[in-house]
C-alpha cells in the first residue's frame, strides 16, 4: 500500500448555541501513528464523526491523498478509504468470527434456492483478512467465546477488510489489560509499517509513548497544537489540554474537622492485575477525591471496597472495625453506598419507573413482613426526591424518560434512602449538563456537612479541584501521591497523574 495522508482545512461544526469544532486543520500522513488527545468535551468526537461522514461540518473541507472529498454518510467514507474501530464494539455475539468480518457483504454462489452463501469463500476470504494481520482466531468459532482482546482484533480485521487508507482507533484499550494492550499495539504498528494513516484517539496519555509518533490536543473545539512524542512532556501536554489556567484556590467545600474520627481504613488492599498495596483512611465527612489517568486503578478501588469485585489483600476497616468486602449486601449493610460510571446499565433498571429505582437499594427496610406497596414507596422517597431535587412529573414513568441528570441524581438518591455513612462516587457527573453536574456538587458538599464522607473518582481534574477536601494520585493500582486542592493547580495534578 502507497501512503497517503489525511487532511482537515478550517474544520468547524455548529451546533445550536455549541461551537464543537472551531476551525481546526490537521494534517496525518500514513506510515504513522498520530495520537489526538483533549478533556471531555473537547471535541475529539465531533472530529470523528464528520471524518467518518456520520456528521457533516458547518465548514472547511477534508482531503485524502491530497483529494478534496465530501463524506455525506459512513458509506461514502468507506468508499473514501476511511475505516473506523469504535470503543463500544459493534460485533454481532451469535456470528461467527468470519460472518462478523465479511457482515453485509458475503460472497454468494448459484444453489437450489436462486442465491445461496458460498460459505467454503466466506471462511477463506476471512481466513486472508486475519492472516495479513498475522492474527490467529478461529473464522469459524462464536465471537461471544472470544475474549475482549479479541473481539478487538476481529474489529479492526473487519475494518481492515475493506482495504482502507486511513483507520481511526476510538479508545481501543479501554477494555483491555496490559498484556493485551501490547499484541494491540504491534498490530497498530504492523498497520503503520503498510501505510495506513492511523489515527488513534485515547485518554490514556501513558500510552503514547508507546503507541503513537505525534500527538494533537483538542482544547475547547479548536486546535490547541501538534507535537512529537518524543517531545510530548507532561508539562507540555498539561499546557496544550487546559491552556493558561490561572490558579485560584478553591473555596472550601465544607468545614471538615481534621480531628473528628475515621470512617474508612483501607490497609494494603491488593487485587492481581488491577491493585497493589493500597492504603490510606478517610475522615467523617470528608469528600477525598481519586486522581490518575484511565487504566490507573481508580474505578477498580472503589468496586474492590463495595465487594464488587472482591479484593484478594489487605484489610478494610469501617468505624474501626473489620469488614469483609466479599458482596455488595455485606458493605451495604455497614452503610456504604456505590454509584457506578456507567449508571444506565449498572446503576439503574431503565425499564422500572423512577419510584422502583428509588427503592431498589432499600427494599428490605420499606417493605412490612416482606411486602411493599406503591404508597408505602411514595411515602419512604418523598424526602429524597425534594433534597436531591429530582424532576419526573410522573414517578411512575420508566426512568428511560428522565433527562441524564435527574437519572444520576436519582443513582445517588436510592443510596440517600439507606442513610449511608459513605458513598463511592465514580464519575457522578459524567454526561450531564452543567446546571445538574453544579447541583451534584452542591449535594455532595451538603452531604458532607451532614457527616456524610464521599471517594470520587472523575477523569475531569478541574471537578476535584473544586469538590473534594483531599485528593489522591493513583498510578498502576498504586497511591502514588496526595495534594490539598488549594495548593494545586491543574496542570500540577496532570503532571502528578502522568509522572
């Protein structure tokens, strides 16, 4: 394969009252791996779509190959070259591996009925795909026996087929482990080695060094510069994804007494792979915030201390005494609450109303001699629904129907039916509005004023900064660190996160 490059001149995308993309112009020339990094919300997935004909831009022009070209559909862009591997597979389980690569395009042979699947091509046409990738899978085996790496590998095979010039990678690491993310990588570098234009979108900045020849940040819809990796330091990576940020310490969350007693203790807790040695006690009252980059523990620590995912070491203390964190119902009882990242398929049932979400943590307190009614429910979550300040105009409609804000609020509310002692936040203000994400913040301080403490994990920096009393650094399932929010500035907790 001849390289080529891909081109974006001027690109700017308007929503209503959003300006996603605000001309930016790159340049990415194949035989190479160019990584684009930026916050949530920068733009990197508006950038994807319109390179992918999902969304057409407001205006500039892309050029492939030197070629100006209009993506007006994913089809089109297919015929451009342009493949894309997305973060949420798109695999179809019950296929084989082969079905999944050649989906849609089959090759056919004349039978007793008019048309029928040539099925002997079908698995050697797959079979050449996965073996110019010198990927070894079975065409014949049920994708849902293939592991997460796997799949992955099956994704890009089938992206691959289409012979394209340019492949984008949509956080292709997100599900995998270390071992996994390296087979990863040489494949993304065997495809570099052919002249394909990578693109390579990720929010793990540790791998880049590893993966990529030059990185672009997104800061706010624009552009904010293009660097070598070998040039790409913390610092400067700190500087292009949040600019000049001027430091204003924040305003105390809440009067936290220093000296009032513990709540937590976690002594070297351990799990293979994913925690080693962690340690450190949490205050009554006190909101203490989880830093580090994707992949560096967070999410893992706070599902090993609900008994989630048990841990395998270590000692866990509430109130002085030891608990077991083997199963959810067992912490639940020592009075900890947990509201997972992903709250659609974890923290709430979206075919239940909102009143049963809101009951569903603390059934066996509203129920009487194992029975419940909707009255009984009402009665129990009417104080919940005004402090959180959940808006449903009909509490038995699915919870489908709420807006993504009021469905985190009502996440943290079914806890706040428990009376808990601690609650583990894990990104409670992802995909929300501003107004809900300052009205999360404003209950979590409450809480805390009430003797409430709170572990929040979040990928965005600024919201520690602002939320919590104390923050923690994790690297590698490892404390590594530990700053006062009104000593630190964002660029310093990016470099600590990185280091």
């Amino acid at each position: 394969m001849q390289p080529t490059s891909l081109e974006t001149v001027s690109l700017r995308k308007e929503y209503p009252g959003t300006l996603a993309l605000d001309g930016v112009s790159l340049r990415m020339e194949g035989g190479s791996v160019h990584a684009l990094v930026g916050k949530n919300g920068a733009g990197k997935s508006t950038l994807v779509k319109i390179l992918t004909g999902a969304v057409q831009p407001s205006a500039g022009t892309l050029r492939v190959g030197g070629r100006e070209v209009v993506l007006r559909s994913p089809r089109a862009a297919l015929h451009e070259g342009i493949a894309a591997v997305y973060q949420e597979l798109s695999l179809i389980p019950e296929l084989t591996v082969g079905e999944n690569i050649l989906l849609g395009r089959m090759p056919h042979r004349r039978g007793r009925a008019r048309w029928a699947i040539d099925w002997r091509a079908a698995f050697e046409s797959a079979a050449h795909h996965l073996e110019r990738l010198r990927i070894s899978l079975d065409v014949r085996a049920k994708v849902r026996s293939l592991s997460v790496a796997a799949q992955q590998t099956v994704e890009i095979a089938k992206a691959m087929s289409y012979d394209p010039a340019v492949l984008m990678l949509d956080e292709p690491t997100s599900a995998l482990a270390q071992r996994e993310s390296d087979r990863l990588f040489e494949l993304i570098r065997s495809l570099a080695e052919r002249g394909v234009v990578l693109l390579y979108i990720t929010h793990r900045l540790q791998e880049l060094p590893r993966v990529a020849d030059t990185v672009s940040v997104l800061r706010n819809g624009r552009l904010a510069g293009t660097v070598a990796v070998a040039e790409a330091s913390p610092s400067r990576i700190a500087e292009m994804m949040f600019g000049d940020v001027p430091h204003v310490p924040p305003a105390p969350p809440a009067t936290l007494q220093t000296s009032g007693p513990e709540v937590l203790r976690v002594e070297n807790l351990s799990r293979a792979g994913v925690l080693n040695g962690v340690s450190f006690s949490l205050g009554r009252g006190e909101i203490l915030g989880l830093a580090g980059l994707l992949g560096s523990g967070r999410t893992e620590l706070l599902r090993a201390l609900f008994g989630a995912d048990p841990p395998e070491g270590g000692r866990v203390l509430v109130e002085g005494k030891e608990a077991d964190p083997s199963r959810p119902s067992r912490m639940k009882r020592l009075g900890i609450g947990f509201t997972p990242e992903n709250r659609k398929e974890e923290g709430l049932v979206q075919s239940l109303s909102t009143r049963a979400n809101l009951c569903l943590a603390n059934l066996e307190r509203i129920a009487h001699a194992g029975f419940t009614t909707r009255a009984r429910e009402r009665r129990q979550i009417a104080p919940v629904v005004r402090m959180v300040g959940i808006h449903a105009p009909d509490l038995e409609a699915p919870i489908s129907v709420l807006s993504g804000g009021n469905q985190q609020k009502v996440t943290l509310g079914k806890w706040l039916t428990t009376e808990p002692k601690l609650l583990l936040l894990d990104e409670p203000t992802r995909g929300i509005d501003v107004r809900a994400k300052l009205q999360i913040f404003e209950l979590v301080r409450d809480l805390s004023a009430r003797g409430i403490s709170s572990i929040v994990v979040s990928s965005e920096l600024e919201e520690l900064l602002e939320l919590c009393h104390r923050i923690l650094i994790m690297r590698e399932g490892r404390i590594t660190g530990e700053v006062r929010p009104s000593s630190t500035t964002v660029h310093q907790l990016l470099e600590l996160c990185l280091q």
